[in-house]
C-alpha cells in the first residue's frame, strides 16, 4: 500500500507559486485560507531557498494527538483528514501542528475561527466520493479519480513532488545523484554568475 | 497539666499519620478514537468500481511521470 508524503526540493523552488495556484483553484478556497503556502528563506539574496509548505501528513501527526474532539483520522494511504462535521475550530491543531497547515476561515459573524481546513492531499473527506458535499467541505478529490494532489503534479520544475512515499523518494534521490551539490547545481551560474570578489575586510573595521 | 499536651501529642500525631494515607493521583492519558463519519477507500467509487489493483496502477504511472528523466518512453495514457 501507498504511503502518500510530499517532498519539496528547495534547489528547484523558482518561488512561481503555482502550486498555490493550482491548490486554491481546484478546491476553490476561499480568501485567507491557504492550504498550501511557498516559505523563501534569504528572499532577496543570492543563493535564496524557497519550499513549498502545506499538510505534511505526518506519521505521528500532533494535530490528531491534541484534537479534543477527535475529528481525525488517517486513511490506508497515510493521508491525514478530518470530519468538519465534527471540529469544533478551537485551533488547538493550529498550535500543534509544525507546520501552520490548520487554517481557519477568517470570514464569517466572528471574524475569526471557524471549522479548520486543511491540505486534504486532494483525498476528500468523510463524504461520498465526488460528491457536491464533499466537494464544499473538503474540494475535489483526485485521489479517488487515480490522479495525486494538484500543487505536485502542476509543479513545473517538478520542486514540489506528491504521491508514494518510495517512489518520490527514489526520484529525488537520483535528481541529487545528477546534480552534484553546491555551484554544481544545474542554474547556479546561469542565475547568479561567478561568485562576487568582495575586498578584505580592514583589521578593526565593524562588519 | 499533662492530660492537655497528651492530646494535643495525640491530634497531632493523627494529623500527621494521615498524610501517610494519601493516595497517588496521575494523570492517565489515553489515546483517542475518531470519532467522525467512516470514509471510504479511493477505489470504492463509480469510476474504480472497487477496483485496488487498477486504482493502484493509475497512481502509481502518475508517481513514475513526475520523474522527468524517464520521460522520454511513455508508459502509461493516464
């Protein structure tokens, strides 16, 4: 059986955010929940790193372990899920989770909270497959229809990829066994050039 | 004189013996069950109809196209 994780490669993020794109368009997520999100680090300097950041279904995952309501479960594939039906959006998940993936509808009477939603791995939810219920509450789900999560597969460096955990694993690996490491990496030269000659600093001078 | 401190020794030593009987409170923790609606398996639906062999070839020819080296020689349709 498939153990469905995601692997974000930090060498090949161009920082497109078409992952979000294609996440927010598929499940059509209302404004201020993002379910998937692109973390750059270093944003602005050469040799910057982003990583696309959502639900990284965790093994032992911290939100199932706090929910007071125990609206989580996990599915054969290893995919984390929850019954909106029953969440009570106290946001304990959101405090757990290490990743920020529990996002709260910031609409409503309230302003604030609400029923969590999250990355769903493009699995759905506790309703009828495809389903205009489930498609509401959850977004489409891919998973059912054979196909793997949105962001990956429109990924167009192929930085972001989805599906079986052995699989994506070995593609990544031989990716790093082509690609040497450090200035070796396919595009560091195109992108920034030789490394820049800085003069010595002066004895005593504040850095 | 002496009858006072004796029950006042008396009082105390009760007091002090019944600590003794204080029972150990721990927190027990326990594991949660989910709660909420049954899903369904992947499979279990009209385009699959039950089928996990084919569900599991279709993801796993969409698994092997995000490896762009191995590209080049076309699989699978889906």
């Amino acid at each position: 059986m498939a153990r469905m994780k995601f692997l974000a490669d930090a060498e090949r993020c161009i920082e497109c955010n078409g992952c979000v794109t294609a996440c927010k368009q598929e499940h059509e997520i209302p404004w201020g929940v993002n379910r998937r999100r692109v973390v750059t680090l270093n944003d602005g300097v050469p040799g910057e790193k982003s990583i696309s950041v959502a639900c990284m279904h965790c093994s032992d995952a911290p939100c199932m372990a706090v929910c007071p309501v125990d609206c989580f479960y996990k599915t054969t594939e290893g995919v984390v899920l929850h019954d909106k039906d029953l969440c009570i959006g106290c946001g304990y998940c959101f405090y757990a989770c290490p990743f920020g993936a529990p996002q709260f509808p910031q609409d409503g009477a309230f302003g604030l909270r609400g029923k969590m939603d999250k990355c769903t791995f493009c699995a759905g939810g506790p309703e009828a497959d495809n389903s205009a219920a489930e498609y509401r509450k959850y977004g489409r789900n891919r998973l059912a229809e054979g196909k793997l999560p949105a962001c990956a597969e429109m990924c167009a460096t192929k930085a972001l990829l989805g599906g079986d955990a052995d699989v994506i694993s070995d593609i990544y690996r031989n990716r790093v066994l082509r690609r040497g490491k450090g200035s070796e990496v396919w595009g560091w030269g195109t992108a920034y050039g030789k490394p820049e000659q800085r003069p010595a600093a002066k004895p005593g001078a504040k850095s | 004189m002496r009858r006072p401190i004796l029950i006042l020794a008396a009082a105390a030593f009760a007091l002090g013996a019944a600590g003794c009987g204080e029972k150990t409170s721990v927190t027990v923790y326990k594991q949660g069950q989910y709660q909420g609606k049954q899903d369904k398996q992947p499979w279990d639906n009209d385009l699959f109809k039950g089928d996990k062999l084919a569900w599991e070839q279709a993801i796993k020819a969409r698994n092997e196209r995000q490896d762009e080296t191995s590209r080049g020689t076309p699989t699978a349709k889906n």
